[in-house]
C-alpha cells in the first residue's frame, strides 16, 4: 500500500555534460569531484574539490559544505557521482546537479 501521505524522497538533478558545464557559470557553484585520489591525480575538471564517495570519510567531509549552494557532482562515468547525489540529497543538499557520463564524456580540457 503507498503512503500517499509521506513527504517525496529528495531529488537531484542529472545534467548532460554541456548542461553542467554551462551551470557551473553560476556564482556560487561548488564543483564536487568523487573519484578516487590517485583518479583526480590524473584528470579532474579545473576548480574541483575532490571527496572519495567510497571514502569512510565521506559524509563527514561533505557535512562541511554549504547545503544551500548549488553543488555539481562528476566521477569517470557517472554511476559513483549519482550515488554521491543520492547520498547528498538525503544529507540536507538543496541543489545537487549530477554530470551523465563522467569525464569520459566531458569534451572540455581536464587539468593534473
């Protein structure tokens, strides 16, 4: 049976990668990288913050973060950065915007 009385389970948003590249254009955007250290290591998009979603650390380091700015999420391919998303909706995030297809289908230069 529904519970049709139940508030609705936090959402967030999947943008293609020239749609998060062009909101990312917004003041006060956070750009949240979820791969692995050594993976940032080796190509991340310029200006973001890398939290391993795998980490044991992850949801303390996040809980750091303004829950009210508008937070961009990527990892490789996009499976970790919607399960960072998921995570980060449940944790109070207001405005959290996943990247489909991870670097591997971001078009614009990555920065070592």
């Amino acid at each position: 049976m529904f519970d049709f009385l139940k508030p609705a389970a936090p959402t967030y948003q999947n943008l293609t990668p020239a749609e998060f590249s062009a909101a990312l254009r917004q003041p006060g955007a956070l750009l949240l990288d979820v791969h692995r250290p050594d993976e940032f290591a080796s190509g991340h998009l310029p200006g973001a913050l890398n939290i391993d979603v795998t980490s044991p650390d992850f949801g303390p380091r996040v809980a750091a973060l303004d829950k009210s700015a508008p937070l961009y999420v990527y990892c490789r391919s996009g499976a970790r950065s919607a399960t960072a998303a998921g995570q980060l909706t449940k944790a109070g995030f207001a405005q959290v915007h996943n990247m489909l297809g991870g670097v591997l289908d971001w078009s614009e230069p990555l920065v070592r």
